[in-house]
C-alpha cells in the first residue's frame, strides 16, 4: 500500500483501507454522466475509469478523457491480451474497462467510478464482488426520460428511437444493484451517491490494519 490521498473523500487517515469500485449504471438519458461529474469534482479520492471504445467520438468529446477511441482490430488484440477487467457490446460498439490503470488506483487505497452498463457490472461482480459497490440511477419518469433523449441532439433520430427501447431493456436490470437512486433532483442525487460513498469507505471489512490500530490504543 502507497501513501493514503488526503482531503474531502478519505475518512479517519490513521486506519487505511482497501480503494472500492464504484460503478454507476443507468439508462441513457437519466442523468448518469452530469452526477458523475460533479461526484468527481467534488471527491478527490475517487477517479474516473476511462473506458476504450469503437464507437466514434461525438462532437466535444476528446480521447483519453471521455473515452480511448480505438478501431476494431485493437479493441480484439486488447481482449486477447487479457488488457480487460470487463468488456461489453452496447448499442452496437465495443466498450472494455482497462485493467490496470484500475488495479494501480485499488492498490494505492483510492476508489475507481466506473460509468459501465449491466453486462460490466456483472462481470466486476464475478471478479471482485468485496471490492464492489453497485449503484443504478433511474429517470424520474418515462416522460422525463424521453425529454432528456431527444434533447441529446447529437445523436441521428434512429439512435435515439433504439436508445429508447435499450433504455427499457437496461431498466429491467435495476434489482441487480446494491443502490437505487431516483435522479429527480439531480443536486440530491450527487448528495445521494456521496452518501453511499462515505458509508462503503467506513466499512469494517475494507479497513485495513484496524487490528493494529484498536490494539494500539488499548495498550495490547
Ligand atoms: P455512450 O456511448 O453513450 O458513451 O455509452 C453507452 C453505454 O455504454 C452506457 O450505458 C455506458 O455506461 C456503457 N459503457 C461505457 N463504457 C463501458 C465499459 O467500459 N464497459 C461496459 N460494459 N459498458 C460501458
């Protein structure tokens, strides 16, 4: 274990602990992306996966910090390499979570947010269950849910008519998670997730060195 991160995000500095994941899933068009955001600019302990992907680049987004946009072929050559913790098709593109850049953050004792859909969540949860921390954020409505779809305009109309039903297909997945949130507000719903932040990160089990640490102060 390397130095403990200080500031807003670590709790009681003495006792160290295992970094988590934090995998944030929703449907599209829920709000997923903004609360992510703000979670990151608002904990310092926390960094952002970034996926590679062989969907193009929608105007804005920059390689390397949305996404590393990669073609076909080295998308292949990463699975073979075993360079994936998960990877996934989505809406007819290929998305994997690099491996180590994930493994180096957990092992300094900082926690890693994944933005992945059902399928990553479920393979991080075959590979790393203790280490995981699922929350799914749901539309407030169907209504509100098709208003934030179409105002994406970014997308042609037929991606975002596909993107509708997938929101449906990826709904059902909800009772899979460990959290629900209902992303009415969505200032309460970062308020929300840095709730269950603070609370997973005070868990006994991820506390490393307790032992020592009680033993200390009792003298032992
Ligand atoms: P978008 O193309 O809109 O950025 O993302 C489409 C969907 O792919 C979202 O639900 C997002 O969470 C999911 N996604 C992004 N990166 C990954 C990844 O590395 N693995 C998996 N399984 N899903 C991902």
């Amino acid at each position: 274990m390397s130095e403990q991160p200080s500031g807003p995000g670590t709790v009681d500095p003495p006792v160290r602990r295992r970094g988590l994941m934090l995998v944030l899933s929703s449907p599209s068009g829920a709000g997923k992306t903004t609360i992510s955001r703000r979670l990151l600019d608002r904990d310092r302990a926390i960094t952002l996966s970034i996926s590679a992907t062989t969907r193009p680049p929608r105007p804005g987004e920059v390689d390397g910090v949305d996404y590393r946009f990669v073609s076909e072929d080295e998308f292949r050559r990463m699975v073979k390499g075993g360079d994936f913790l998960e990877h996934a098709r989505v809406f007819g593109h290929r998305y994997g979570t690099p491996r180590e850049a994930v493994e180096a953050e957990l092992a300094a004792g900082r926690d890693v947010l994944f933005d992945i859909d059902w399928q990553g969540t479920q393979q991080l949860a075959e590979k790393a269950r203790a280490d995981l921390v699922s929350v799914f954020i749901l539309p407030p409505s169907r209504a509100e849910l098709e208003r934030r779809l179409f105002a994406r305009a970014q997308d042609p109309a037929e991606v975002v008519a596909r993107r509708m039903a997938k929101a449906s297909d990826e709904m059902s997945h909800y009772p899979e998670y460990d959290y629900i949130i209902v992303n009415s507000d969505l200032e309460e719903s970062v308020a929300q997730v840095l709730a269950i932040l603070t609370a997973e990160r005070l868990r006994r089990t991820r506390r490393i060195g307790l032992g020592e640490f009680v033993a200390g102060m009792r003298g032992a």
